[in-house]
C-alpha cells in the first residue's frame, strides 16, 4: 500500500452550520467489517429511484451491503457509523450478472447507493446530513470483540436495527479502492477513497452473522428485503484510511 496515500490531499476549511470542517474529510485510522447479502432485484428497485440498476450477481439477485466502521482518527473526532448500501452497476462495464459486479471490484472503483447511513457522534451526524446529503441519523454504534470475532451493534432509541459479527480472517492483502456514493437526496455522486492497509474478503458464511431487530423499520425493511440472513460475501479490514470527498462528475449508475 501506497504510504503517502494521505499526503497529496489539499483541504480547505467550510462552514457547515456553525462548524468550521476541512474538506475532503479524512479518516487517518479506521476498521470495518461488511457483510453482503442476497436480494432479489424486484424488491431492491423499489427501494431505488428511477434510474438506478442494481448490480446482479445472479440472474435475478443483486446485493445489500451492511457495514459497521470504527473511525478511531478522523478531521470531525471519532466516532462509530453503519451503513445499508445497494451496489449498483457500473457504467464502465457490460451490464452482465457477476460480470459487471466483478470486473467494478477487481478494478477497485464501484458505484452505489447508500440507503441508510448512521452515526454516534453529533458532529459527524451534522456534516454527512448537511454537507454530503447522506440520509444520516445518529445511533448507538457500539463494537466488541474476542480473540476471533469482532461485533458491532447497531441501536436507535435503544431499539435494536442489527447485530453483526464477522471472524477475524486473515487480512494481507492490500489495496486502494474509489467508490461513488449516490444518495436519495444527491444523484449527483459524491466520491470516498479508501486506503486498505489490510484487507481480506471470503464467500465462507460460515465467518459471518447478522441478527436482525424486530421492530425498528430499518431491521423491518432488512427482514422484507433480503433472501435470507445467511452471508453471500464478508469483508473485513482491521486497518484502513478512508478521504471522504466531495460531489463529482460522473457517467452517471445507469
């Protein structure tokens, strides 16, 4: 991995409300694990505005993505966050079942819409809400972990959304990656660069598990949405930095 990955931002200081933050926003020391689940693409587009593909991975089935992040170092302080995200297709590829989802992560630059995002500190709520126009609420995001496993969970009011534990896989590989962020409030996508210090990805669902709320409506509309609880891929980076930019141009997800 590239060490000077952080070296060549420039940042500028906005007001966002009565807050002063630089921009890009950077993350200089993170964790994530990130669980993919099966859908059938029916029931993702109606949860997508008009326009908006979902990538298949199969005929028929696309992917909801949930990750927990523990943001240890960041410009807006630390703090915890969870996101419900559906991959889109990429419009550099032939929209192809498994070819197009495949060939947008081997090339480490992947298009998608974030449906629900949230996090544990009031700063960083205000900043994605206002200034990124993420569809961003605050919650309890709390992490713990053994030897093996690492779990985050998620709770709004005290109300649980979900629980998700993933092993502690092996993690060497490194990599780079550039996504664009589209949100129900912002078409026009906004861009995250990740450093992934280490990485490691495995389609074992043996090395992941989510539990599901029963009554908050994201837990609800996780129940209604997916095939089943059982993972189809697991992601897991102990170490990453992440540089959380602006809008920019782009082709457009479909």
């Amino acid at each position: 991995m590239a060490e000077d990955f952080l070296s060549g931002v420039e940042q500028k200081v906005v007001n966002v409300g009565d807050l002063k933050v630089k921009l890009p926003v950077v993350i200089r020391d993170s964790r994530l694990l990130a669980i993919y689940f099966l859908a059938p693409v029916k029931r993702l587009r109606r949860l997508l505005p008009d326009g908006f593909a979902p990538a298949q991975m199969f005929p028929g089935s696309g992917l909801v993505q949930l990750t927990v992040y523990e943001h240890r170092d960041s410009d807006i302080g630390p703090f915890n966050e969870f996101s419900v995200v559906i991959p889109l297709y990429s419009p550099q590829f032939p929209k192809l079942p498994f070819y197009n989802f495949y060939k947008a992560t081997s090339t480490s630059q992947t298009y998608n819409f974030l449906l629900h995002r949230a996090a544990d500190a009031e700063v960083a709520v205000r900043v994605l809400d206002e200034h990124f126009l993420y569809p961003e609420f605050t919650a309890s995001i709390e992490f713990t972990e053994s030897d093996d496993w690492l779990t985050g969970e998620v709770k709004e009011s005290g109300d649980l959304i979900c629980r998700l534990r993933g092993r502690k896989i092996l993690a060497q590989r490194s990599t780079i990656s550039r996504i664009s962020i589209y949100t129900p409030r912002n078409q026009q996508p906004n861009r995250g660069d990740i450093d992934f210090k280490q990485f490691a990805m495995t389609r074992d669902s043996s090395s992941a598990e989510l539990t599901l709320g029963s009554s908050h409506p994201i837990a609800r509309e996780l129940s209604e949405t997916l095939k089943s609880t059982k993972s189809s891929m697991y992601a897991y980076a102990p170490s990453c930095q992440f540089v959380m930019n602006e809008r920019e141009e782009s082709p457009g997800p479909s």
